[in-house]
C-alpha cells in the first residue's frame, strides 16, 4: 500500500503551472510526525512534479500511515506512477 494517496485536478484556467497541496490527517501521527510527512512530501514534489505532473492541475498528496518509515525512492517511484494513472484519458 503507497505511503500517499494522489488527487489531481484540471483547472481549466488556460494557465499550465502545477500546483501543490499537502494533507496529513491526525490519524498517521503527532504533529512532529505529521509535520515531517509533509516536508518529506514537498522535496518529493520538488524531484518529480517538474518532469511528470500534469499541467494546469492541482496535485494534492495525502499522506497515510506507514508514509514515513518509506524510503525516498520507493516514494518517488510511487508517485510518478500514480501521475501516469491519473494522466490517463
């Protein structure tokens, strides 16, 4: 099971820049887990939303319990999979 759950969104706006939200329920940890969660998530949409996200769409990440413990390039690689779902027609 990833360590996230990804929504994307067109906007419909004309305008192609990516955006990011972030959410971490009370449910995954304290505020001290959650809090790094959320930085993890943010150097992962730094890695791999310049080259696989969608343009014009909202992204929004939602971390679910065991997120933490996974290491970086499990994460990556479940997000740029996740991306190619959400991308199909």
């Amino acid at each position: 099971m990833p360590g996230f759950v990804l929504q994307a969104r067109d906007r419909g706006d004309g305008d192609v820049a990516m955006r990011i939200g972030i959410t971490v329920s009370k449910k995954v940890g304290n505020a001290v887990v959650r809090n790094r969660m959320k930085r993890r998530f943010r150097a992962l949409a730094r890695a791999v939303l310049p080259q696989h996200g969608l343009p014009g769409h909202d992204h929004v990440l939602i971390g679910r319990a065991g997120g933490i413990e996974r290491p970086h390039a499990d994460l990556v690689r479940e997000l740029e999979k996740a991306l190619r779902k959400v991308a199909r027609p």
